[in-house]
C-alpha cells in the first residue's frame, strides 16, 4: 500500500473488529464496520474473556498477550468502578489434583517472570475469597495479576467512541464477502447486495474467517471447536478470581451473576441442519452444579442463559494477523484469544493498515505461514 488508506470496511462485530474500527477512526480513517447479526453476537457474547498468558505458549504469543493485559490495566485504572473489567487474579489446577503437572506449570510461569503463586486449600484464603476450600487440591496456582472481561459491555463502551468519531455501523447484513479488482481489496459486498467501497478491508468474523478469506483463493486452517458459554442467575456469593479447574472454568460476570464454560461436555451438543446448536437442560444444569461445588458455601446456583457456537481457533492454536500477501489491501483477525489481545491486536492491525508498516509483534502471526 503506498498512501495511508481514507477509508477502510471491517468485517465482524466482534472485540477483534471493533477494536481495529475504533483505533482506525483514532488514526483518522473514515471507517464502515459491516455485520452479519448484531455486534457481539458470536464468539464475543459467548466468550470466558479471561485475561492471562498463564501456562505454556510460544514467546512470540506470550507476549502480545502480556501486553493485551497492559492495555486492559490502562483501561481499568482510567475508571476501577467499571462492573465489567476486574483483576481479582486467576485459581488453576490440573486434572485429578496432579500435583506434578501443576509444579511444572508453575515452574514455567516463574521462568518467564509471570507472577504464580502455589497455594493449597489451607492458604488459597490469603489470596483471594468466595472459594470453597474444600474444593482446591493440595497443590494448585493463584496467578494474582490476571483478570477477566465482559466482552459485550467492552464493545459496548467501544461504540460509543466509534460513534462519536463518525464510524458507519452496518448491521444484519447477513454473510459479507470482499471485493477485488486487479489482484487488490476493493471494498465489501453484503449477502442483500449492497456494496461498500474501501480503500483496505479486515476480515475479524471470528470462526467464518477462514471461509471468507477462502473465497479469495486462501486457506487459512480452522481447528475451531463447538463451545458454550453459561450465565447464572444472581448469587450472593461473591467469588472474586476467574477459575480454571479440571471441571469447571468460572468467572464472575456483572449484575452479580457467573459466566461459565468447559469443554468435557463437546460430544453433548448438537449441530442443527439450520446451523445453530442445542444442548440437553440436564448438561447445562450439570456444568451449573459442578461450579455450585466451588463456591464458598456451595450455593444452589441456577442457570439464566447459555448461548453455543464454534470457538474461533486456528489450524495451529496461533493468532493470525496481519495483509494477505496474495490479495494486497485485505487484512485479516482471526486468534483464540480475542479477548486477552483485543485490544493490543486491534491498536497493532489499526497501524499496519494506516501506515504499511509491519509491526515485529505481529512478524509470527502472518496469514502466509499456512501458504
């Protein structure tokens, strides 16, 4: 790309979109965010969104998402009443209490300078409330600095910014395809029709971005599962840390609820003809009764809502980031970890597409390593 682009069309209603959309506009862009249902109707509105780099990844990985958590400190510390972004740290333990397996995990947190603590049922209480001792083996690991986000009530906060900078929003626009002329990215087209001209295009749908950028002639491999996401009805427990157990993954959500997921229950739901997913009540109220087994007291939990669909994960559990090579002026967002580096990923894609200049950042994450 030779000049900075004026106008630029982002598919996807997600954190990856949204993000990119509102640090596009920051840079001065005129934007248009295209998307198939309403914003956070995919991936985003059934997401845990747990911000860590916990565990074991590539270097280049673990330190976009470090910096996923700086931009989200920032963001707390401008207002540390906001009900829907909180550091309360983050409680793990590997299946059947193995000890080992969660030494060896704390062993590598420490190695890299990630904060981890080993804590057991007798001393989890000097870290953080609302647990069920009882529940946490004797070997298991607080990380103090993580935290967790509600993506809706993010992307929410982020348009009113996009909207106030004059971003276009296009919603219910049903599958949206990017168009090219002379080998470059033109603009999009929705499923009604309508064309919407662009001088750079980002492909961030989530899971449907591999089929999207497959239509121009790229393979992008997709390794993403079915998932779902369970919100409780209200509690009086107050948990405070994100839980990450062999059974049960578990955060607090606002208006004092629980956002819940696993993946043990995967071969329970169904995929309908008509694309959408069902799961029996019995599963739900299951994966409700095991977290009601973490909480102090071991309250009757009760579960509100749940939403399913596929994971957005690629081929090889790696972001994908950044300027098809085979088809100049379209970028593309598409990673497991939306939530964690929503918002550095969007600040970093946003400077590429403006200024041409690839960030270092993203040098692993390139679409062409799949070519």
């Amino acid at each position: 790309m030779t000049s900075s682009p004026s106008r630029v069309a982002v598919i996807g209603g997600g954190i990856l979109g949204v993000s990119t959309a509102v640090h596009l506009l920051r840079g001065g862009a005129s934007v248009i965010l295209v998307t198939e249902a309403d914003l956070a109707s995919g991936a985003s509105g059934r997401s845990l969104s747990w911000l860590n780099s916990a565990g074991q990844r590539t270097n280049p990985y673990h330190k976009i998402r470090v910096a996923g958590i700086d931009r989200y400190r920032t963001l707390f510390a401008s207002d540390p009443t906001r009900e829907w972004l909180h550091f309360d740290g983050g409680l793990h333990w590997a299946g059947d209490g193995d000890a080992e397996t969660t030494k060896a995990r704390h062993a590598y947190e420490k190695a890299h300078g990630y904060d981890s603590k080993l804590v057991n049922a007798h001393t989890v209480g000097e870290y953080t409330t609302g647990i069920n001792s009882g529940s946490v083996p004797t070997t298991a690991i607080f990380n103090p600095g993580e935290g967790w986000v509600s993506l809706p009530h993010l992307i929410d906060f982020l348009m009113e910014e996009f909207k106030n900078r004059g971003g276009q929003l296009i919603t219910h626009a049903g599958k949206t395809s990017v168009q090219v002329a002379d080998g470059r990215a033109i603009g999009v087209t929705t499923s009604h029709g309508e064309h919407y001209p662009a001088d750079a295009v980002l492909v961030a749908c989530g899971q449907q971005t591999p089929a999207v950028v497959k239509e121009l002639g790229v393979d992008i491999p997709d390794a993403s599962p079915v998932s779902m996401l369970v919100i409780t009805e209200p509690v009086t427990q107050k948990v405070r840390p994100v839980m990450n157990t062999p059974r049960v993954a578990l955060r607090p959500n606002p208006g004092n609820t629980l956002a819940l997921d696993h993946d043990w229950y995967e071969e329970s739901i169904t995929e309908n003809v008509d694309g959408t997913y069902t799961i029996a009540e019995a599963i739900v109220q299951q994966l409700v009764d095991e977290a009601a087994a973490l909480l102090e007291g071991k309250p009757a939990l009760k579960p509100a809502s749940w939403k399913l669909g596929r994971k957005p994960i690629p081929g090889d559990g790696e972001p994908v980031f950044g300027e098809l090579q085979e088809v100049p002026g379209c970028f593309v967002a598409f990673s497991h970890s939306g939530a964690t580096i929503g918002l550095i990923a969007g600040e970093l894609l946003a400077e590429e597409i403006l200024t041409d200049q690839k960030h270092p950042m993203l040098a692993t994450f390139r679409p062409e390593r799949f070519q």
